[in-house]
C-alpha cells in the first residue's frame, strides 16, 4: 500500500459498520474504567503531579484537563498523565499480534485533544479511535518484523496518536507524513523484557508513546519536519489490508488486572477451582506449563504492584485465595498477605514447546492442580479470556467496569457506562463524556 493510501485512510472519509464503532465505544469507556481504577495508585499520581508541574501550557487552546484529577495542563502533558496512569493498572486492552497495547495511548490522546474541538461527535471520536487503533496495529506489527529487539508499546502506539491527532486536527498529507516521521524517530525503542524481568512503573512505555505521538502531531503542525517512517513507508507488506480489515475487531479487553501473558493460565486455574469447588485448603500443588514470555514474569513475593502486576504465581494465589483479581489485590497491604505468600510456595512454572508455537498469535497454558487427597486435575489448554477466541460478555465487561470504577459515586459511574450505547447516536456530543471524566473522584463523595 502506497503512503497516499494511508494517508487517505486516516485523514478522509471512512464509514466504520456498525459492529466496529460498537466496539470501539467498548474499548473506549473500558480503558477509561482503567483509569478511574488506576487514579489513585501512586505512578498515576506521580504522572499526573510531574504534568502539572513542568508540562503546563500558556495557551488555553492548547491545553486539557487531566481526567479524574481536574487539573488543567497541555494537550500533551494531559496525554502523558493518563497514558502513564493507565499503563500502570495492567486491565486495559490490547491486540495479540502486536504483543501489545493500544488503546492506553489513544484514548488518553483522544480525551485531550477533543477537549478542544467543542463539536465533536461522539460518533465522530469513535472513528478517530478506529483510525488510531488501525495505524497503530500495523505500525506494531511491522516494528516488531523489522528489528531483532522486542520494543514496549510505547515504540509504536505513538504512530496510532499521530493519526488520531491528524485526523482530528485536519492536518494535509505532509503534515500527517512528517508527524509520523517524527513520532517514530522519537518514540521510545524501550525493552519489553528488560521491564519483564525488573518490573517497574516504566510498564509498556505508552505514556511516552502518548506524549510523543502528540507532540510530534503538534510539531509537524508548526512546519517541523520529520524522515519518513519506516514502520510505514519501508514496510508496505504490514499495510495491505488498511481499510478492508479492521483489526480493532480483534483486540481483547482484559478481565484481569495482570500482565496479558498470565491470564490462561488464571483462567485454567478457575475453571478447575469452580468445576470442583475447591479453595486453598484442598490444594497441594500447581503445575503450570506455558509460553516462555510467560514463564519469564516475576516468580517471588512482590513487594511493589509492578511486581505484582507481572507475576504469573501472585496472580494465581490471589485468584485462589479471593475467588477474583481487583485493583486492591495488586496494591498496598495485599502485597504483604502471609497467606499468599505460603501458596506461591506451592505453584510451579515451567515453558513448553507447544504453547511457545501460539505466541503472540495466541496466549495458551495449561495447569495441573494435585490435591492433598491425592487427586489430580487437569485444565487442558485454555486460551485467555476476552478476545474473539474466548470472548466476555457485556455483564462481565460491565462488572469488571464497576469494579474498576468502585471509588466512584453509582450516577456518575452509570453515566459513563451508558456512552457505550449513547455515542453510537451521532447526535450524542463528546463534550458530555468529558464533562463526566474530569473531576475528581474523591469529589463526588463530599
């Protein structure tokens, strides 16, 4: 596909059918869900502070409220936060053949840079978001074919805000080209498993993929000129299917907030505990096997939720213990739980070839759990939940959103939730969503 094409895709008319927009509404009021959940975790509050402090702006066009915080600061600045924010909280969706994430870039991007644009549709926001969710994927796809080191999301999900900016600012052909240029020579060429095997609050790097994919969107506006993306340009066979395959289709919302690799393996684990009815007390033993990006996540006693968020064994214990994996099991006292900590002392990990062959097209493990009675069980192999391959449904989503959301007051909650439908009316404006975002979470319980 030539880059005119491309160009056209993400800067012209385009009409979405109506199961796409439907999901990318979904997507787009999950990933806020994250953050509400993630707003009062200490690298969301770090981010959201640094933001107010050094990336503020003097013009009022140019600037944006942080959403669950009130706060106004740039454009970019407020993209940077929220990405940051719901980089740390690892619920939020993602696209397998990427091996990432997408949305936790472009939907923060998208709430401030539609802050101003007083009116824009709902529906037309929604096809911004598919546009971003499009460029993004093959520009993920591509990076991760053309070089040798496994790259955060950070590295190409800029390239996604690019578009979402362009489209939404109504930038011409070179700008967009030199705004895709700039985004891809800037953007963070991070090391996912270096991150992996120290987990901090770096995560997946979106929050720099946010801020530079906006800035370079900004920059490329003022005449600031970029080589052209090689992701992009260098890479025609990834972009084939623009326009005729909408891969945000095939992204998966998550229902745990945990590391994507560890997820079949939770979810094997379920559903032998509740084929079984079985809970710690019977257990003598879990067996994992599973893919080696899988078996690579932190093995020991967290002592941080970057830790917790990439471990496999926490996750499993806490899913035994609690029956569930919420934002308060990753986080604070829970970390320091003696009970979990004597059940990762009966969970084992291992690789195995056939599971390793799935990936990243797929995320399967399997897990055998031996009772103190003598019993053993077998899960099978199980693919992750909440993708087209095993997909949630809309109760479970919601749930997930109510417990995402649980510090905020029911109206409020139930207000957000119902964009999911209302934004499929092209009569519906975004400014009411936002109305709902900004504000403080704490606020709504004085």
């Amino acid at each position: 596909m030539k880059f005119k094409d491309i160009a056209e895709f993400a800067l012209g008319h385009i009409e979405p059918d109506a199961q796409t927009l439907k999901v990318a509404s979904l997507l787009l009021i999950d990933t806020l869900g994250v953050a509400a959940g993630a707003a009062n975790m200490h690298a969301g509050v770090i981010a959201r502070n640094y933001a107010a402090r050094f990336m503020t702006s003097t013009q009022k066009r140019d600037s944006a409220h942080m959403l669950f915080d009130g706060r106004e600061v740039s454009i970019t600045g407020a993209a940077f936060a929220m990405a940051t924010q719901i980089d740390n909280l690892d619920a939020h969706d993602g696209y397998n053949p990427t091996k990432g994430h997408i949305g936790c870039a472009v939907v923060p991007a998208l709430c401030a840079l539609g802050e101003q644009i007083p009116d824009l549709s709902g529906r037309d926001a929604l096809i911004a978001l598919i546009v971003a969710y499009e460029i993004a994927a093959r520009a993920g796809i591509a990076l991760h074919a053309t070089v040798d080191d496994y790259h955060t999301s950070g590295a190409w999900n800029a390239l996604g805000v690019v578009a979402l900016a362009s489209r939404l600012r109504r930038h011409d052909l070179e700008t967009f080209r030199h705004a895709l240029g700039i985004a891809e020579y800037h953007g963070p060429r991070s090391q996912m498993m270096r991150e992996i095997a120290n987990p901090t609050m770096l995560h997946d790097g979106s929050g720099m993929g946010a801020m530079v994919g906006a800035m370079a969107a900004f920059l490329a506006e003022e005449g600031f000129q970029g080589a052209p993306a090689i992701t992009v340009e260098q890479a025609s066979e990834y972009w084939s299917d623009l326009g005729a395959n909408f891969t945000i289709n095939q992204n998966y919302i998550k229902p745990y907030p945990i590391c994507r690799w560890a997820h079949a393996a939770i979810d094997a684990l379920g559903s032998i505990l509740d084929q079984h009815d079985l809970d710690n007390q019977d257990i003598a033993h879990i067996e994992v096997r599973t893919f080696s990006q899988a078996a690579a996540l932190f093995q020991g006693m967290p002592d941080t939720s970057s830790q917790a968020q990439y471990s496999l064994p926490f996750a499993l214990a806490v899913r035994l213990l609690h029956g569930e994996i919420a934002p308060d099991h990753i986080q604070g006292p829970a970390l320091g739980d003696p009970q979990i900590k004597s059940i990762l002392a009966k969970i084992n990990v291992s690789e195995v070839e056939k599971h390793a062959r799935r990936f990243p097209a797929g995320r399967w493990s399997d897990v055998t759990v031996t009772l103190k009675n003598g019993d053993v069980l077998h899960s099978g192999d199980v693919h992750a939940r909440g993708g087209p391959e095993a997909p949630m449904d809309m109760s479970e989503i919601e749930r997930k959103f109510e417990t995402m959301t649980a510090r905020m007051d029911a109206p409020r909650r139930h207000q957000i939730w119902q964009m999911t439908d209302k934004f499929l009316d092209e009569n519906t404006p975004f400014s009411e969503l936002l109305t709902l975002l900004h504000p403080p979470i704490e606020e709504q319980h004085a």
